[in-house]
C-alpha cells in the first residue's frame, strides 16, 4: 500500500456545468471524490489537497507553480507519491516547470487531466485519475519505481518535460514526438524500465522556487519584419526568448535580422533556439540559414519542446548565470528533457 496525495490545481476534471450559461466553472474539490467511488477500491491510501482558489490553467503563473511546488515540499516526507490534477491546456508548461524545480527527485509526481468534466458520462476523466493514482503508487520490492515527473493521459503516461497539448477535442490530447511514453496502460500496466529516471538516491533533494518570468517565445514565420521585430527585441526588462525557428532551426538571414539579434545578445538576452516542428531537433549550423545564429552565440535548444525551454529558461535566469555558463547549462539535459 502506498501514500498518495492528489493535489487539485483547477481544470475541467474538476468542472461542471453551470445549468444558466452553460458555461463550466470549477467546483468543490470534495465533489470530485464523490464522483469516483472507484477511487475506494484502489489498494492505496489517498488524501487530497487543492488550491484554494482553482484555476483554469491558462491562468497559471509563477506564483502558481511555486504555490503548487511548496504544496508538495511540505507533503514531501509523509507520501510516496503525488498526482497533480491541472488543466490540460497549460499541463504541458506547468510539469515540465515542476520538473525543473525538483532537483534529485526521488518519489513520482504525475500531472493528469481531462478533456471532459468528471461528471460527464462520457469522461475521461475516471481512467486517466485512477490510472495515475496506480502509477504514483506503484512500488517493487518496497521501492517507488517512477523517480521522476510523468504527464499521464489516455493510456500513456509520458516524460512530462518532453510533451505537448497537440489536440484540443480528442481523449488523445498529449504528444511526446521526440521520447517514447515511459508507461502504457493496457490490460496490465507496461513499464518501460529503461527509460525511467535513476537518480542519485544519495543525493539530496532541493526545490527551487525562485523563477524569472521576463521571457518570451517568439515564433519566426516568413514575413515577420523589421519594425515588429525591434520593439520586441527591445523590450527593457526582457531576459530570455525562447526563438521557434523553422526546420532544423533555421531563421532569415537578412542583415537588418542578424544583427537585431545581435544587439539583443550583446545586451545579454539569453536566446535559445527551438523547432516549431512537432518532432526533430535544433542543428545549427546544418544549413547556411542557422549557421549564422551559431556564430551570435544562439543556444541551441535541441530536441527539446517549447514548453520545457520557457520552463528551464525560467529556472536558469534565476540563477544569475554568465553568459557562457548559461548556454552550457541549457545545453545539457537536467532532467531528461533533451536527448
Ligand atoms: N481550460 C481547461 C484548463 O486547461 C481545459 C482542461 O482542463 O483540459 O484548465
């Protein structure tokens, strides 16, 4: 039997219908339990907590994530595993955050949701919850066997950092493109063992909690111009851009382009370079059209998705490293989020 504290953040697996507008609002977390008796059948021992305002999470912000990551820290010693109800616009973002403030993470925290409100008759809901609650149980030879942060959804349950909401109507809403799923849920529970995070038992956990949200992602699409281009770049107390490039990380190579971006990494702008494909990787320096980026000192982002870098590069601006640290650290993968 294992100890597992759900956690409810806000999002439509804990919505309902309201009966006038029509409209799904959030309601009492207690409500969400009577709905699923099942829940009494698992071997576990559940507890739950929820924010005590939810929030739908296209509303989630730093403060939210350390908010969620203190609630965990302080429930830390008394469970073997957490399972973190969010909505799944934003769940994507939210966990691949959270992956990067637990460092040495030795115990599961699984991120869930649904496309359908708990109460529906159709949902998904039911499945997905009690699906993660057995995955954040699970223990072989009284050993917890996911040390790391998950995002479980229709039948997989995926490497939170390397997923992305890819659909917004089907029960298949979550995409890992560049990381198989690391558990499936079928008529037995298929752990793929090798590819679980081990790490350093010996090392000690720590929670970072301070975050800097003075960042942007800036999709490049052809057309973009000059004058757009220069006030963004300019934006006083920007510190970091997440650069969606096009292919293998190719951008224009237009002068006036080239040396905007030069001036906002002479400025110290941290820029990463990331792929707007769903799949596939950063290679600077493969065409003509990212070597230049290469040679401004553009960190190349690899494999890794959006929402991952916007989190990772919240995490190290908060470190106040140089800027040659900086494109070290963001090239090494911290917690399995690039290859
Ligand atoms: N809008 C909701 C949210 O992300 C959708 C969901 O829960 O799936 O909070």
């Amino acid at each position: 039997m294992s100890k597992i504290l759900l956690v409810y953040t806000g999002g439509t697996i804990g919505m309902v219908k309201n009966p006038e507008t029509g409209a799904l609002e959030t309601f009492n977390f207690d409500e969400l339990l009577s709905n699923i008796p099942e829940l009494k059948l698992l071997e576990h021992d559940i507890s739950t907590v929820s924010f005590d305002d939810p929030v739908d999470s296209s509303d989630m912000d730093i403060t939210d994530y350390v908010k969620l990551a203190e609630l965990i820290e302080i429930n830390f010693e008394d469970y073997d595993g957490f399972v973190v109800l969010h909505g799944s616009d934003t769940m994507s973002y939210s966990a691949s955050m959270i992956s990067f403030m637990f460092e040495n993470l030795k115990k599961p925290i699984i991120f869930t949701g649904s496309q359908l409100p708990i109460g529906d008759l159709r949902t998904d809901a039911k499945e997905n919850l009690i699906t993660s609650i057995q995955l954040a149980g699970l223990k072989e030879q009284g050993e917890t066997v996911i040390k790391e942060v998950g995002l479980y959804f229709e039948y997989k349950l995926y490497r939170a950092n390397r997923t992305t909401k890819v659909n917004a109507e089907h029960f298949e809403a979550f995409a890992s493109s560049n990381f198989p799923p690391i558990a499936e849920s079928g008529v037995n529970l298929k752990i793929s063992y090798d590819k679980l995070i081990k790490p350093n038992l010996r090392k000690k956990m720590i929670v970072h909690k301070l975050l800097n949200d003075n960042i942007l992602i800036l999709k490049l699409f052809p057309g973009i111009n000059y004058k757009t281009l220069r006030y963004i770049f300019n934006i006083p107390h920007l510190e970091g851009i997440v650069l969606e490039t096009f292919g293998s990380g190719n951008a224009k190579t237009d002068p006036w382009f080239m040396e905007l971006l030069k001036s906002v990494i002479d400025r110290g702008v941290k820029v990463v370079n990331v792929t707007q494909c769903v799949g596939g990787s950063v290679i600077m320096g493969k065409y003509a059209t990212s070597a230049g980026l290469k040679n401004l000192g553009v960190i190349s982002g690899g494999d890794i998705t959006t929402e991952a870098a916007v989190g990772k590069m919240m995490y190290l601006l908060s470190k106040k490293l140089g800027p040659k640290v900086f494109k070290t650290i963001f090239e090494t993968s911290l917690r399995g989020e690039m290859n």
